[in-house]
C-alpha cells in the first residue's frame, strides 16, 4: 500500500509547508538526510496554546503532538517529493510546554510518534526525545522536529 493511501484511509490531508516565523529554513537535505525545522502545534489554523499540567491534559496534547505529527508529513513531503520516498524515519524530537511539575511529556509526543508507526510501519519507528520546557514561542503547547533517512 501507498503512503498516500494510508493517508487517505486515515483521513489525513497532507498541509503546504508553512513559511517560517524567523530566520531559518522549514527543512535542510544533507545527503540522504533531510532534517525538519520544529513545528508547533496548530488547531483550526491557529497556534495550539496551552501548558500541559496546567490548562491541558495529556490526551489533548497527544491530539496536538498528532496534529504537528500531520504538519510535518506535510513539509517532508514537499521536501522529498513524495513521501514514497521516505526509507525511515530517524530521529523525533519534542519539546512539550509544561509546569514544573508535569512528568508525560513522552505520552504526549506518543500522538506524533504513534501516527508515523501508522503511516509508515516500521520505517516509522524512531529514536526520540521528549523534553518539558517552560514556553514555546508564541505559546504553543507541543514543537516537534524530526530527522528523516530518504533515497533519490
């Protein structure tokens, strides 16, 4: 089966890249590498703001990692070209806003990590960090970058 058929059967329609809100660039290829800028949470268009631990719980952060999750399918497949492409996905990295108190930063970035297994199997399946950090700029809930291997 296709990466775009498993897309569509779970209902997901891939975004544009999103134009960058500083000085850096959404995704760099180095050889069969491409490496994708952090990506915040976002829902119904707009920045996804809330601290797990807080305002949040963790089953809406796991909705709002997924949704960074779709974001950055999104990118990676304007990068490459096709997400056929993908040989396996590397490496995750999460930063989750939290209070100081939080401890499930690692299941809300399983609502990233969980939708690549989906999408691509095993290729899906990553090393990963999950950090609780004390902001996220414009207040986001959840950024997630992501370390892909691809072939030509």
């Amino acid at each position: 089966m296709s990466i775009a058929q498993r897309l569509t059967d779970l209902g997901i329609t891939l975004p544009p890249v999103a134009t960058p809100a500083a000085a850096y660039l959404p995704f760099m290829r180095t050889g069969n590498l491409v490496f994708l800028s952090g990506h915040i949470a976002k829902k119904d268009g707009k920045v996804w703001v809330g601290q797990l631990g807080k305002d949040i719980a963790t089953a809406e952060g796991q909705q709002a990692a997924r949704a960074v999750a779709i974001d950055l399918l999104g990118t990676l497949n304007a990068a490459v070209g096709g997400l056929d492409k993908v040989v396996r996905i590397v490496k995750v990295m999460s930063l989750v806003n939290s209070t100081p108190d939080y401890t499930e930063q690692h299941l809300v970035t399983n609502g990233c990590s969980e939708l690549l297994a989906e999408v691509f199997g095993d290729a899906g399946r990553h090393a990963r960090s999950a950090f609780g950090v004390a902001q996220i700029p414009l207040g986001s809930c959840v950024e997630i970058e992501l370390i892909a291997e691809v072939r030509d």
